[in-house]
C-alpha cells in the first residue's frame, strides 16, 4: 500500500509483511523493464489518494487538494 510511516521500523514490518511488488490495477503498457500501471480512482480510492498527496508535495503552486473519494473518475498511470 502506499502510505506514509512515521519511522523505519514501522516500513521495516509493513515490508516484511507485504507481498505486493507493484501498484494495484491493471499492466497497461510494458516494454523492456519500463511498465506503465492503470490504476482506477473509483476501485483503488485510498491508494490514489495517497498518491494524490504525494503529488501534491512536489506542487509549489497548489494551495489545496480536493480529492472526492466517492466520485472519483480519474485514471492515474504509474511508470
């Protein structure tokens, strides 16, 4: 899941238990080692918020982030 820890050891027992090794959704595109994910905002609504989050810190210009959870309509592509 992609999610924020407060310290090491937390991610150390989220990684030891965790057995997924990409991002939920569907293998949209993949050549070589490169491989693009789809991943749907109205399945997937936690992990697309975090990602939203995330995004949001590299935004200088962004002053809020409104992210409706219940009618989510946007496909995030993951590379």
């Amino acid at each position: 899941m992609f999610q924020a820890y407060n310290g090491g050891a937390c991610l150390g027992v989220h990684a030891r238990k965790c057995d997924r090794r990409h991002p939920p959704g569907r293998k949209a595109y993949q050549r070589g080692a490169h491989t693009i994910w789809e991943v749907d905002g109205a399945i997937d609504k936690l992990y697309c918020q975090n990602l939203s989050l995330f995004g949001k810190s590299f935004i200088d210009d962004v002053k809020t982030l409104f992210f409706d959870s219940n009618n989510c309509t946007f496909l995030f592509y993951i590379l």
